[in-house]
C-alpha cells in the first residue's frame, strides 16, 4: 500500500473512532478482494471503503466506487460474514478523504446492501 493511501486509511480510522465506532479489521483480504476498514457500530459491522481523490474531475472519490467495485465488496464482505458464528447486521460505508488527507464525506449505508 502506498503512503498516501495508508495515511487516507488512517484519516478514516481516526475519524470513524471519533464518532464511536471501534476498529476490529484492517485492510481484510480475501480471494473476492480486499476491505479497508471493518468497524463494530454498536451491535452493527461496518463494512469501510475509503476513497482518496485529488480532485472532484471525473466524479470525485465518491464517483470511484462502481458497481464492479461494489459487488467485489459485497463478495468480500459476505466471505467475511462466513467466517463468524452469528453474523451481526451489517452495512457499508465509505470514507471520503481529500488530497490532504482530510475526511471530506461519511457517507453511511453507501449502498444499500
């Protein structure tokens, strides 16, 4: 991984603790891909994408996050789910960070899965 991604990961991490929720995954690998954060929020698993992006042109972080990426989410995330005993309700969310490294967007439930 590359500097500028761990420090928008970290970004996001630091964040998201400071809303309360507790950071149980990082950077979770599996054969469908991987997920950057996997949060507890209360009772829920939060499934994180983080997406860094130095400019809003061609949609911005937001825009990155395609219906192929999030199906390989999805798989990842359900690979994950698999491995527990009693697999809690769960969401995905996605962290938005600048160039900066500054969080710029939380965006929860981000799709709906």
């Amino acid at each position: 991984m590359s500097t500028r991604g761990r420090a928008a990961e970290d970004a996001a991490a630091t964040f998201l603790a400071a809303r309360g929720l507790r950071l149980r995954e990082r950077n979770w690998r599996c054969r469908f891909g991987e997920i950057d954060l996997v949060c507890e929020d209360g009772p829920a698993l939060v499934f994180v994408e983080v997406r860094q992006r130095a400019s809003a042109a061609f949609g911005g972080a937001a825009g990155s996050i395609t219906a192929a990426k999030q199906a390989r989410l999805v798989a990842a995330a359900r690979q994950y789910l698999a491995g527990l005993s009693r697999p809690p309700a769960c969401r995905f969310d996605a962290v938005l960070v600048d160039a900066a490294c500054e969080v710029t967007d939380w965006i929860r439930d981000a799709f709906g899965e």
